[in-house]
C-alpha cells in the first residue's frame, strides 16, 4: 500500500504526477506482486514438510496474510490505473450517462496463443508410443501469477445477467440459419460439396478462400481499439471485487476461430514436409527444430495482442496448402484425407473442438506423398498474472515420419498478453522439449519472457543434443519472430531461421457456400463480419447468439442423457487422436 499512499500524499502537497511515474509504480506493484507470490509457493512447500501441528497454523495463518495482501496489491494496480487514466484519458471512449447501468454485454473467456503442457501418452496404431515428458510449467519469472482462472462465459451468463438474450418464443435460443441437421453427424459428409464445387469450368481461385481477414485491419486502429480495453475493464472493477471476474469486450477479437489458429503452425509447409527428405536422423532431427522455431511469428499479425475466437463443441476447421513449385494440376486426389478435395502432395489440416469443459482443441496435419503426419491437442488452462494473463496449455504434438517409423513429441510455449490494461502484446515463455525415441535425439528449446527492467523481447534459446550426450551438438538463440543464429560444435555458424524472409504460404479453405455449417468461418461469419464493419453491437449479438445455442444444445443433451460424439477424433488414454491417420491408412492398405 505505501507506494499508493505516497502518491495521494504528493497529491495533497500540489505535486501532480505524471503518467512515467504512474507506470513506475505500476510495475513497482507488479515487483511486489511477484514476491508475494513467491513466497506463498514458499509456504506451500513448508507446509508439505511440516509434521508439527503448532507450526502448521502458523505457517497457514502466514499464509492466509500473504494472500490478502496480494489481492490488496492487484486491487491497487487497478486503482493506479483509474488514477493514471484520469490524468491522462483515452480518446473516443463511451462514458455512460449517469443514470445508464454499467453492464458487460459480452463475457469471454481469455485464450491466447499455445502453451505448453505434458499429456501421459498412448500407443497404437494411431497413436504411435510417446515418451514421458516432465510437465512444463508455467515460467518462474512470469509477471506474478495467481491459479484463479477466468470466468468462462457459459458460467458466467445467468439469466437475465444480458441486456440482450436473444431467446426465441418457445423459451430456447435462437439458431443460425443454416439447417441444424449436420450437427448430429459423426463424419463431414463432403460428397455433395464435391460435387458440386468440382464440376467443369471452376479454377483453384473459384473453390477456395486464400484470403487472411486479419489483412483488412489497419495497425493504427487496433491500437487505438486496445487503448480502450482499460476503460472497458475499469466499468466492471469494485472495492473487494475478485479480479479474476474481469472479462475481455468483444471488439478485442481477433476474427477468427482458435482452431484456425492452430493452423498457422504450417504457415511453412516447405519446411514441415522437408523434415522426410532429410536422409540422416540427425539432420531430421534438425530439420524438425527448425520447423518447429518458425511455426510461430505467423501467427501473430501485427504488434497488438488481440485474441481468437473461443472455438465452439464440435466445431471444425479445414484448409490445405500447395507447396512451392507444385500446380496440383490432374493430381491424384488424397480421397481418404482429412481434406478429400486436394492432392496428394498438399499439406492438409484438420481441427476440432473435441471438449467444452475444459476446452481441448484436437488439431491433425499430413502430407501424403511426403509419407509425414502431425497430431495434437492442447487444452487451456488461463491464468490471471496482475497487469498480465498467461495460459498455460496441458497438451502436446507429434511429428511421424512414417518411411523411418519416427515419432518426435514436442511441447509449446506458454502464452502471455501484457500490458492488459493498456496496448495489449504477447510473448511466449518456458521451456520445451521435442524427443524421438527411436533415435535418441533430442532438443530443449526455451522461449524467454522479457525480464521487469530492460531485457529484449520474445527471445529463444535451443540445444540439440546427440543420443546420450550431455553436451550439443548444435545451440540456436536470437528472436522467434525474428532471425535465429545456430552455432555448431564444429564451429560453424549460420543463420538458422530468419522469419522476416520467410515466405508465408496461406491457407486455402473452401469457401463459405461449400461449408457445412459446423466449420469455423461458416459458424463464425456473422460475428466476422460485423466486427470487420465495426458495427460492435451486431458482433456482440451474434457471439452471445452462438454462445446461448451451444448452452441450449448441452441442457437437451443433459436432459436427454446423451453423449456428446466427437465428428473426427476420438479420445486414447489422455490424448486426442484423428480417427484416420496416415499411418493407419497406409498400414490398412499392406494388408
């Protein structure tokens, strides 16, 4: 409290403060923010090793203090920025008149990019054997951190907790306009929509959408937008209030769905499917590091953080990439894939949301020609870090080279939004691991958050390391959005990676017409649009209307005692894996 208390005395004497010393302060609090949390992780390990009762309830009564005190300091970062923001207001903000109700139209529950996590594996056809991974937790120097997760909106709408509820007559929410009827499907059905979009006199540009919405949106005006996140959040503040309850406005979106996210991770299908042409394990073993270190910058666009849409249960996502040099002119058709529609030698991807509670996203990628596959799943799990979120991911990746019988698990980084308050960033932190048991190699790749005072940002570090060897054989460093060294035992140094020449190759997706209705640009178009226009309001309505559906879908199935059916993954021991993988394709085939 002193820091407060001795700027509202500078304000008795006549001394004005300035914004530089309001942020000071501010991240003074958030010093002490982190302490405080330090020591409580102190406490916890005592109390673990402490067999004496009396000193059991001195130390929980020690505790118990601790954590007042750190909801004190949270509630004073958040009265440090009124105070900042009334010294120095944001422009073009929607103050309410006195009498008009200060309400939260739209909840969101917070997800931000990747993270990381470690999922016991499975072994099977499918799901080639994973090696164990230590868990990876969420990085010691993170902004201070509190295990509160944010409000998901389902839980957080109410009744009559809405200005704008959007219930039909009959008393059940209202739907899209499409017909429901391929809800209740197990598979895609794709015959009609191949049909008709692969009739004579279409080109590649007829069938399918390369276009990046994010395009459309000027840097200057998202950054004025996110100035605006403060004032959003302030309205909902209170004395004594748990400020894990604050929730993120709608127009922070990031028009798309989070499953389409995760496709960026091929945002440079070259190098992903580069990794099978590599005739030496060890040179594959490096390959996979450098796919793996670019998979990243793309899906950034632009400075400020701004977050995708919660992918809604049973949502899917599906896109394809055409490798440089490669026409796919009277190409053979990859009938079996998860995208039918494309040649074998395209990189296709395929994601869905395959749990609501907690949210898990299952995302699958092959080239069949190339013989290499890629599954994953990462369910997310929010935090909320004073003036920061972090999410922290419980999941991880496989990368199968299916003509050497190798399997490399992988891990991400966490995930940050800074400055939530102000002009949202994000950063990536921790350490994580890539290991292919058959071979022996290994990497250990750490993604470095930017320290309190001075510090770069986004900094990686990596090491690859030979089967039983202690020392590497190869360091990478430099920026992950930027260019990265590599420096070789042999003493060889090279440019590994340099992200900013790197050619992004977009995404093809079929266009909306050819949709079925549960894919995420059909499901999210309303919602897309209206925040393309800038009409808020009409976005907001159409999120809460998908949000109200999804609620009503899972009281009738609650009520009806059905279970949910995943459309094209099934859950094996705590993983997620595609129903039908290369590898059992190809397999099914020998036989």
């Amino acid at each position: 409290m002193a820091f407060l208390l001795a700027t509202c005395g500078g304000l008795d004497s006549g001394f004005v403060p300035s914004v530089q010393d309001f942020d000071k302060k501010l991240t003074e609090a958030d010093a002490y923010l982190q302490i405080l949390i330090e020591q409580l992780k102190l406490f916890d390990d005592k109390l673990q090793n402490c067999k004496d009762d009396e000193q059991r309830k001195k130390i929980e009564t020690l505790k118990e203090t601790t954590n007042s005190m750190v909801e004190s300091i949270k509630h004073c970062i958040v009265l440090l920025q009124i105070a900042k923001s009334t010294i120095n207001p944001v422009d073009a903000i929607y103050q309410p008149s006195p009498l008009e109700p200060v309400i939260n139209t739209m909840p969101t529950q917070t997800v931000l990019p990747p993270g990381s996590g470690h999922s016991p594996p499975s072994s099977s056809l499918t799901s080639p054997s994973h090696v164990n991974l230590s868990p990876n937790t969420v990085p010691e120097f993170s902004y201070s951190s509190s295990e509160d997760e944010f409000y998901d909106a389902d839980e957080f709408h109410q009744s009559g907790s809405s200005p704008k509820r959007l219930i039909d007559s009959s008393g059940s929410a209202s739907v899209l306009t499409h017909s429901s009827s391929g809800n209740s499907l197990k598979r895609p059905d794709t015959t009609e929509s191949l049909n008709s979009s692969m009739s004579n006199g279409t080109s590649d540009a007829d069938l399918f959408d390369s276009h990046d919405d994010r395009d459309d949106e000027g840097e200057a005006g998202s950054v004025e937008e996110h100035k605006s996140v403060i004032m959003h959040l302030l309205s909902q503040v209170r004395l004594g209030m748990d400020l894990t309850k604050v929730v993120l406005p709608t127009f922070i979106l990031e028009r798309r769905s989070l499953l389409e996210m995760y496709a960026d991770f091929f945002a440079h299908p070259d190098l992903f499917v580069s990794i099978s042409d590599q005739k030496d394990a060890r040179d594959r073993m490096v390959q996979v590091v450098k796919w793996y270190l670019s998979a990243f910058h793309a899906g950034r666009k632009g400075s400020v953080a701004k977050k995708p849409y919660n992918p809604i249960l049973g949502e899917i996502f599906q896109c394809h990439w055409t490798l440089p040099n490669d026409t796919e002119e009277n190409a053979e058709l990859v009938s079996e894939g998860p995208v039918p529609w494309v040649s074998k030698n395209c990189v296709t991807f395929v994601a869905e949301q395959v749990s609501h509670h907690p949210p898990i996203s299952a995302f699958y990628a092959e080239c069949f020609n190339k013989k290499i596959q890629f599954n994953a799943h990462i369910w997310t799990k929010s935090k909320f870090l004073g003036m920061s979120i972090g999410v922290h991911n419980i999941g991880q990746g496989c990368v199968s080279c299916l003509d050497y019988d190798e399997h490399y698990i992988l891990t991400f980084p966490n995930g940050y939004g800074r400055s939530i308050l102000t002009v949202p960033w994000v950063e990536l932190g921790g350490e994580c691991n890539i290991n292919c048991s058959k071979t022996g190699y290994s990497a250990n790749i750490v993604f470095h958050t930017k320290p309190f005072y001075g510090g770069k940002k986004h900094r990686i570090t990596a090491e690859i390391f030979s089967p039983n060897d202690k020392k590497s054989f190869c360091s990478v460093e430099g920026e992950w959005n930027g260019v990265m060294y590599a420096k070789y035992a042999t003493g060889e140094n090279a440019v590994f990676i340099d992200t900013k020449k790197l050619p992004i190759i977009k995404k093809k997706v079929r266009k909306l017409e050819d949709q079925n209705e549960y894919e995420s640009r059909c499901l999210w178009k309303d919602v897309t649009f209206n925040l393309k226009i800038r009409d808020i309001d009409a976005a907001t309505e159409a999120k809460h209307r998908l949000e109200e559906r999804q609620r009503a879908e899972a009281r009738e199935r609650k009520e009806k005692e059905i279970q949910w059916e995943t459309r094209l993954f099934h859950e094996d021991g705590e993983c997620w894996v595609y129903d039908e993988p290369l590898l059992k394709r190809l397999g099914a085939a020998k036989h």
